[in-house]
C-alpha cells in the first residue's frame, strides 16, 4: 500500500468524540456567523502565535487582499511578492488596485530574503509579502528592516518556530489559511489575520464585515468574509494539539534523511534559527520528473506544485514583464513534493526511499 501524499484523517481520528461535540454544540446554539465560537477561537489563536490580534475571514487569500488593504494599499501602490509559491500570494494583490512585483528566493530555503526583496523594491512600494514557504519562516526582521511594512504569508506555516518567535507575530501584519490540507486545517475554508496593531485589527475586522461595524453604518467598500462558528469550533478542538503534530512532521522528515533520502535528491533547507512544521515536504532534482514517475508507479504522493512560477501565468504576464528570476525558473523546473504528515513514520519513509532506491534514478543534481 502507498504512502499517501497527504493524511489529513489518522490525526483526527482520536478527537472525533471532540469534533462531534463540538459540532453538535454550535448546531444547538443556534448561532452561525461571528458568535462566541470565532471569539474563543480568535483568542485562543492569538496566543498561540503570540499576536495581540486574530481576526478570522473566509479564506487565506481574501486574508492576505483584506490585510493589504487594511495597510492602505491601493491603485498607484506596488507590492513585492515571491513567484516561487502558490498563485493566491500574488492574486490577492490586483483587487486592491496595487500591482504585484516578482522578486526572486534564496535556493536553497526557497523563501524570500532581504537580498532578494530589495532587487525588487520601487519608490511605490507599499508592502512587501513574505512567503514562509513550506513551512520555512522567512527572515520577516531583515526584510522589514528594508523600511517597508511585511505581511507574512503564513498559510504553510502554523506550527513552526523560529528564533524571532512564530509566524503570524513577526512582521506588520500575518495571514493564515486553514484549508483542509494546512498544518492546521479546517473542514472546509478558513482563514485568519493576526497582528500586534490595534489600529490595523480593527480595521481588519471592518473590513471583513462590509466595511461596518454593525450593518448600519458603512465606513469602507469591504467584503462579506468571515470564518463561521461551525470551522472556528472545529479548529478550537484541534488548535492544542498543533504542536503535537509539528513536531510529527518534523520527525517524518528526519526519517526521510535517516532512510537515505538525500542519496537521491536535495532535502529541504531549514532557515537559520528556524524549526519548520514541514507543510510540504519538497526535494529538489534534476530529475524530479524521473522521481514523480518512480514514485508513483510504487503507489507513493507525489506532486510538483509550481512548474509554472506565479509570474509566467497567464493572468500575471501584464504584471511581470520581463523580470529575470534565475532561482525561482530553477526551483520550478526542479521541486517536488513527496509524502509528509504529522504521523508519517521511519517505516513509511523507508518505503517511499527503497522505491527510489530499486529504480535506475541517479544521484541529485540540482
């Protein structure tokens, strides 16, 4: 039997009593949207980053366009964001009126860096999107030190760690998801804004509710984007055992090198100072497409998540230009994705590792 690319039901399986009465709790309170649920939870939340403020939304992307928006970013404002990640970092900037600017990663951590950000900055930058990549968190206080606020792009990232502290208290303003597939996911969409500035939460928190405080009086253009009480009482029963399953993903990837992984392909680089929560955990060959097909022949998850880098899709080639971006051309060209979970063992690891090593594939190249 495979090793799945994802397990997002063994690790539910002890709380479902949990989860039921969770559930059955909300549906007897007969209180839906914004009710104590979203509450405790945006307080519970909060703490565990160690922000001042969680505000939840409807989704990570809407998370990231309503913080940008809440830092007063509009039309005639740039915003740089990395194109080795996921397509919503940059997505979320056009709706406010801004334009994205690709910047380039390090690659080795595959995450931005001061370097890489400040190739990129104009006299109209607004902000600056730093993207903890796979559960990497990206040097927020380098970048910020730029003179530029940071938005964190945490949607990969709860339950990691790093010297300066967790994401979603490192840089102005942090943004997560909890998409069913996240470190900490939801049994649907979800999403959450933290920050340590009153001014900003609150704006934040006008922002998702149609630019209102109490659907009378309407102060902003806003969005109808909330997480409801039903994912905020799901994500309550999971959220104390966030650390617990961290902790399991980065065990699954010492066995992945303790298995002889690296024999194959390069391993994922932690940033200095920085303990990811592996959200993916992504190799990089010269013959990734030679280990995607080996791996799924043995029944293994595999995925190549960014072949196309965000700046030459379609939708962002107006935005793009001709910017030169050597390392993000490079890392799509040559990542994959292999199977990671909170309870991925040595024994899985190992088995993912023998197909490779019983197939004709040479030793890492890129």
């Amino acid at each position: 039997m495979g090793v799945p690319l994802f397990d997002t039901t063994t690790p539910l399986r002890p709380l479902r009593a949990e989860l039921d009465a969770a559930i059955a709790r909300v549906i007897d309170s007969g209180t839906y949207i914004l009710g104590p649920e979203v509450a405790a939870f945006e307080s519970e939340f909060a703490a565990y980053c160690g922000a001042g403020h969680a505000v939840g939304v409807a989704n990570g992307t809407e998370a990231l366009t309503i913080a940008l928006r809440a830092l007063g970013v509009g039309p005639g404002d740039e915003v740089v964001v990395p194109s080795f990640t996921f397509y919503a970092s940059a997505e979320a900037i056009p709706p406010t009126g801004a334009r994205p600017v690709f910047c380039d990663v390090d690659p080795d951590t595959m995450c931005v860096t001061a370097q890489t950000v400040a190739a990129a900055l104009t006299p109209r930058t607004k902000a600056v999107i730093a993207v903890h990549l796979f559960g990497n968190v990206a040097q927020v206080a380098e970048i910020a030190a730029l003179g530029v606020p940071v938005i964190e792009d945490a949607a990969q990232a709860a339950g990691s760690r790093s010297a300066a502290g967790r994401p979603g208290a490192l840089g102005t303003i942090a943004t997560f998801s909890f998409f069913p597939s996240k470190n900490l996911g939801a049994f649907g969409d979800g999403g959450a804004i933290t920050t340590g500035d009153d001014a900003l939460a609150d704006r934040v928190r006008m922002l998702r509710f149609h630019g209102s405080w109490d659907k009378v009086t309407y102060e902003h253009v806003g969005y109808n984007s909330r997480l409801d009480e039903l994912q905020a009482a799901i994500l309550r029963v999971q959220l104390p055992h966030l650390d617990a399953w961290a902790d399991g993903r980065r065990a699954a990837g010492r066995h992945y090198a303790d298995a002889g992984l690296a024999e194959f392909a390069r391993l994922p680089v932690p940033i200095e100072g920085c303990d990811p929560a592996w959200h993916l955990y992504v190799v990089r060959s010269g013959q990734a497409d030679d280990l995607a097909a080996t791996l799924a022949g043995a029944g293994h998850g595999q995925k190549a998540y960014y072949r196309t880098p965000v700046h030459r899709q379609a939708a962002m080639l107006e935005y793009a230009g001709d910017v030169d971006l050597p390392a993000t051309d490079e890392l799509a060209r040559t990542h994959l994705a292999i199977p990671m979970s909170p309870v991925l063992s040595a024994q899985m690891a190992g088995q993912v590792v023998a197909a490779l090593r019983g197939a004709p594939v040479g030793a890492p190249s890129a």
